[in-house]
C-alpha cells in the first residue's frame, strides 16, 4: 500500500482548513471522521481544531443514564 503525505497548510490555505474542520465538528462529526474526511492525520486535524478554537465534546459520545 502506498500512500501519500498531506502538504503542509500555510496562510489562506491553513486558515480554510481550519473553518472545514470546525464546521464538520460543530456538526457532530468526530475528530477522526473530520480526518477522514479532510485526508489529513487525526493529530494534524486536532491540531486545525485548536488553532481554530474548538470547544472539544467529552470522549465517548453520548451515555445512557442507568435506571
């Protein structure tokens, strides 16, 4: 398998990555399927996440109160 390694964003480029990312975020997405989605590596779309401000979700999801 070969791949290939994402170009590093710089200046508008950076900054439009930056505003996809937290769209698709805010709109439930997970930090992964962000990456997914972006081709980019998770720790290089957290990374766009924070520079864009994100407020992060707990991990996990959603949990069922028991009783």
């Amino acid at each position: 398998m070969t791949t290939t390694r994402a170009r590093y964003l710089k200046g508008a480029d950076r900054t439009a990555a930056q505003a996809r990312a937290k769209d698709l975020y805010e709109q439930g997405a997970t930090i992964r399927a962000v990456a997914e989605q972006m081709g980019r590596s998770y720790s290089g779309t957290y990374a766009l996440l924070v520079e864009a401000g994100v407020v992060f979700r707990a991990p996990g999801g959603k949990r069922k109160k028991a009783g």
